[in-house]
C-alpha cells in the first residue's frame, strides 16, 4: 500500500534546488525545478555515491553523479549517460499546506 509521507517543508528545497530526505532506511533525492518536484533514490545505480550531491541542472531535468559522470533524468530515473544502465526509483511528489509530500510504498 503506498502513501504520501512528510519529507520537508517546501521552503527547505526551493526552486532550483535539492536535498537529500531519508524516508525509513531510503534515502531520496528531491529536485525542484521551477516549483515542478521530482524525488528518485538518491544512490546511483553505478557506483555508491549521493546523486544530490551532483550537478543538479533544472533546466535539463537532470542530476549529474559526482563520482563516475553519468547523467540521470528526474522524470524517469533512467540514465542518459554511461557508466550507469540501470535506472533509480522514482516517486510522486508534491506540495501540500506548505509540505514536501513523497508517495512510498509502505
């Protein structure tokens, strides 16, 4: 069953920003892009490195990985370059009353 949980206020991550939330024992990375959220798990499917603490580039919808270069996009988690193939999780998210809200399968 899924449903929506409280990562942040949405003053913490505002537009052209993102951070690093833990949700249980997962962490993930939530991307605003001009008030548009985006939130995939932050570990790269590569190499164990923190994908926001990449190049963040919100006008691309893309995270860069700071450890071997391989570029994600936000809306789908799938890589747009080498090394990585393999895609990251992605969730819903959202604002609600001035919340950061991210859909989890509990």
């Amino acid at each position: 069953m899924a449903a929506f949980v409280d990562v942040a206020a949405a003053d913490d991550i505002p537009p052209g920003t993102a951070r690093q939330v833990q949700v249980g024992d997962r962490r993930i990375g939530v991307y605003n892009v001009s008030g548009e959220l985006y939130a995939m798990d932050d570990l790269c499917s590569h190499d164990q490195a923190w994908l926001t603490e990449g190049d963040f580039d919100p006008q691309r919808r893309s995270i860069r990985c700071p450890r071997h270069t391989s570029t994600f996009d936000l809306t789908t988690g799938r890589p747009r370059t080498l090394p990585a193939i393999r895609p990251v999780a992605t969730y819903e998210a959202k604002f609600e009353a001035g919340r950061i809200l991210i859909l989890i399968d509990t």
